[in-house]
C-alpha cells in the first residue's frame, strides 16, 4: 500500500469516527441522520480506495441514499406530540 493510500485511509477512518460521534452525541435527529449518512458515504469511499467498486456502488447508494431519504421521509410523516 502506498503512502499516498495509507493517509486517505486514515483521513477517511477518522472523518468515519467523527461522524458516529456526531451521529451518537448531535443534539438533533435530523443532525444524527446527516451524520449517519456521512458515515456511511465515507465507507463507500473507503470501499473504493479498497478495489470494491461494486460494494462502493451499493453502500453509496442504499446506505447513504435510500436510507438517509426513508429516515428524513418517515421523520416527515410522524407528528410527534404527547398524542401519540
């Protein structure tokens, strides 16, 4: 592995750990689930940078796409309140 790699790799495993944190500890659900979405774009980076294309393709789009537009839809159509 070139030198070149091992600092993206590293750069992208410590954007990935920020980004749960942010995802763990953010003060809003909405911030938590840009947050989980950026995890989840970062790794399929990281599946690139690991030869995966394929596996990239299917995290990009189903871990970060889909499932970050289905947490935003469903928050969108829950009411929260004491109703409920």
């Amino acid at each position: 592995m070139s030198t070149v790699m091992f600092v993206m790799s590293l750069l992208l495993a410590c954007a990935m750990i920020a980004s749960a944190y942010v995802a763990l500890r953010g003060q809003s659900l909405s911030m938590a689930v840009l947050a989980a979405g950026a995890v989840s774009l970062f790794a399929s980076v990281m599946f690139v940078l690991l030869a995966a294309p394929d596996v990239a393709m299917t995290e990009a789009a189903i871990g970060s796409g889909l499932t970050t537009f289905l947490f935003f839809f469903v928050m969108g159509r829950v009411k929260g309140g004491k109703d409920d």
